[in-house]
C-alpha cells in the first residue's frame, strides 16, 4: 500500500506540499487525500487482477467525497453502494451507473426505484424480503432487476467483531445453505434476472485464508446452480483487505490473487471485488493543532481540535492510529501523551500513550485516515465537520468546506409561539 506522507528535511509532506502549507490555507482539523495515492491503490487492483474479466467496484462507504469518486471513475472505476445517498454521489462525481453494485440488508421500494431507473450493475440481495419487494417495485416499471444474492458463507474473517460480516450470527445476507432455493425462488420471479453471487465477509483482514474458504464456499453454489439450469455472469468476493495502520503485515493483492488463481482457473465469469479501506485509508491523513497540554497525576494529556466527531475509530473499536508532528521542531523534549478531543466524553480519544516532542500550537497528523474518518464523523457536540482537500503533486484543491455554525442548524426551526 502507498503511504501518504513522506519526510523531507524538517518538513512532512504530501505529494508536493508541506503539510503545513495545508494548515495555513485551509485550517485545522483539516483532512488531506492524496490524488495520486488513491490512484495507485486502485491501480494495484487493476494489475493485480490482469486480464482476468474483472470489475473493481470501489466501497463508497470508507470515503464518499464527490473528488475522491471523480478520481476514481476517470480511472474506470465501479463503485458499491449502500444507499441512494451514495448512488446519488456517484452519478455527481460521473461514474457509470452499470458499473454499480448496490449493497445494503435493507433496501426501500423508493431506493430500489431511483437504482432501477438509473440501471445499476445489479443489486446484493441480502433477504428473500428483498427479493419479493424488488421483483414487485421493478414489475411496477416493467423492468427486468439484476440481481446477485449476498450470502453469509460462515466464515471467520477474524477481525474485530464490529467489521465482522460473514459469521452466521452476523444480520448480512442470506445463509448459504438456504441461498440454492433462494436462486430457484429468483429465477422463477418474473422481474428479476439473476446475474451473479455475492459475499462480504469484513473488514481490516490481516489474513487471506478467510477470502479462500468464502471463495470455495461460492464456487460450490455456483457448480450446484449451474448444474440445476441457473448460470452465473459473476462472483463478488466483497472487500475487506486490510492496511496497515501500526505493525499489521498485510498479504499483497499479488498473493491475494495468486491464491484465488487456482480455484478460478478455466472460469469464465466475471470476477467482482469491494475493496474500500485498502484504496483509501493510506491515502489520507487527519491535521490537528495542539490546543492544551496538561498533567492529571502522573498522565500527560494533548487537547487537540479534532475529537471523536471527526475521526470516530479509535472511540468506536479502539483502533490504534499512528499520530506525529507534522513539522520536525528542534528544542522540543520528548514525552508520553494522551491525545484526546474537547469532546465531553471520556472515550474521545484519538491516540493514547505516544511518545511526542510537542508544545502547545503545534500541528499534528492522524495517519492512515482516508477510509471511515470523514464519512463517519458528526456533528456531535455541535461541531462542525472539518474541511477536505485533495492534494494533486503542487496543488491542493478544497473538496469540501468546512461547516459553518449555519450549516449546524440547518433545516432546523423554532416552534410558533402562542
Ligand atoms: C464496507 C463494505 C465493503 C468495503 O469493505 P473494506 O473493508 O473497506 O474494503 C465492501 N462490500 C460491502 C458489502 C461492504 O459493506
């Protein structure tokens, strides 16, 4: 993967520009992209999966800004989606509806429709629910619905519980074992065309041996329903490779497809993949200035502007971030620091027990931040959300304004007075 911040002389920089050119600009907290990075982890996927019939179809979830899905449509990119928020964002940012895959355990008639007009590649049917309202919202239209059924393979990604999607007791997609009356149920329904299979089994996997068992588990429902008449245009193998954040050692996609190799030799469908996290999360970086440091008994404590509202991870699953000094400044002594929001939350925390040379009005960098940092932040605490840049070799292009107090309360109105 392609880490976004090099170090040259006392400066950090991304791509062309010193980070703390980008501060002086546009602020702090500030989140930074690098063009150039979620470009070369989309590329990786594309010559990693060679000439074998591909589509990579880019989670939008892990990074949703319209300038990242414009960089990564203008590559050919695909895109899954979880909403018709994101359908919507795609078709902004000028992706290719067919080349969409829409995710999702519970999918409106309305979202369905908006997915039907624009003609998505197919939809990953997590219920027999969902079948029924599909083939009704496109019989409405007179429409045929692409379809490929989400199954739970139970397999253990054995990452963190919260991104673990593909055990039985997980809510995702439809048990494999009943997933062959399923398709039978599908094929007999007069809007639907069953076009594929599809499986996600979780995020920040470490390990490929999680993606082998799920593909083999795929491959004999796809030899079961091609044997009983039903033949398959894909399978999706979902997303869900790791980066690294702190000393995890990542396979490469190389061996991510050298170990699928042999089971899809001589196939002739088209291989899906849903990769989020591992095309962006290296790709960006969260700034923050040092606000307050103080001593409660023996902890040292960094307030820095960005709280859990602005990158939740750490608050959410205890994830470890890598957090440094975005400019090397001589004459600062080294200690031990918590470095936490103004949030009033105990668990609002960014980084804890990291050795620092820092004083107050530094500015620091989250590291790994690009994928589920901005998406998931909120407006908890009535904070707004902080600014988005893209970085592209000497040019930084602002690609979302921060928020202002009007943006806060929005939409929002007093009641009438008697
Ligand atoms: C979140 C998600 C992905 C992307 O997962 P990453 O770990 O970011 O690669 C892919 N497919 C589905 C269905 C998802 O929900």
């Amino acid at each position: 993967m392609h880490s976004s911040v090099t170090t040259q002389g006392n400066q950090r920089i991304m791509e062309d520009v010193p980070l703390s050119a980008i501060v002086q600009q546009f602020g702090s907290p500030c989140y930074a992209y690098s063009k150039k990075a979620i470009s070369e982890n989309f590329l990786d996927y594309q010559r990693a999966l060679g000439s074998r019939d591909h589509l990579i179809c880019y989670a939008v979830k892990s990074n949703s800004n319209i300038a990242v899905l414009q960089t990564l449509a203008k590559l050919g990119a695909g895109f899954d989606i979880v909403s018709v928020g994101e359908l919507e964002r795609v078709l902004m940012a000028g992706g290719d509806p067919t080349k969409v895959v829409y995710s999702g355990v519970a999918k409106t008639a309305d979202e369905m429709r908006r997915a039907l007009e624009v003609g998505i590649h197919c939809f990953n049917v997590e219920s027999e629910s969902e079948l029924r309202l599909l083939n009704k919202t496109a019989a409405e239209t007179h429409q045929l619905a692409p379809v490929s059924i989400r199954v739970n393979p139970d397999v253990d990604a054995k990452t963190h519980p919260y991104i673990s999607t593909g055990l039985k007791e997980n809510k995702f997609g439809i048990d494999i074992n009943r997933a062959f009356e399923v398709y039978q149920q599908a094929a007999q329904m007069d809007n639907i065309s069953v076009v594929g299979v599809d499986c996600h089994i979780g995020s920040q996997l470490t390990d490929i041996t999680p993606f082998i068992d799920a593909m083999q588990h795929l491959l004999l429902l796809v030899d079961r329903l091609a044997d009983s008449g039903i033949k398959l245009k894909h399978i999706d193998i979902g997303g869900g490779l790791g980066v690294r954040y702190q000393n995890e050692t990542i396979p490469s996609l190389a061996i991510y497809m050298d170990a699928l190799e042999p089971l899809l030799k001589g196939r002739i469908e088209t291989l899906v993949m849903e990769p989020g996290r591992s095309i962006t999360a290296n790709a960006g970086i969260l700034l923050t200035q040092v606000q307050v440091i103080k001593k409660n008994g023996d902890k040292n404590f960094a307030i820095v502007d960005a709280a859990m509202n602005d990158m939740l991870r750490p608050a959410l699953y205890d994830a470890w971030m890598d957090i440094n000094s975005a400019e090397i400044i001589a004459d600062r002594t080294e200690d031990s620091y918590d470095v936490v929001g103004p949030v009033c939350e105990t668990g609002d925390f960014l980084a804890k027990d990291r050795m620092l040379a820092i004083t107050e009005g530094d500015y620091l960098y989250l590291s790994s931040a690009g994928a589920y940092g901005f998406t998931m932040s909120s407006n908890y605490n009535s904070r707004p959300r902080v600014a988005e840049v893209m970085v592209d070799g000497h040019q930084i292009h602002l690609v979302r304004a921060r928020e202002t107090i009007e943006d806060l309360v929005r939409g929002e109105q007093l009641i009438k007075e008697q």
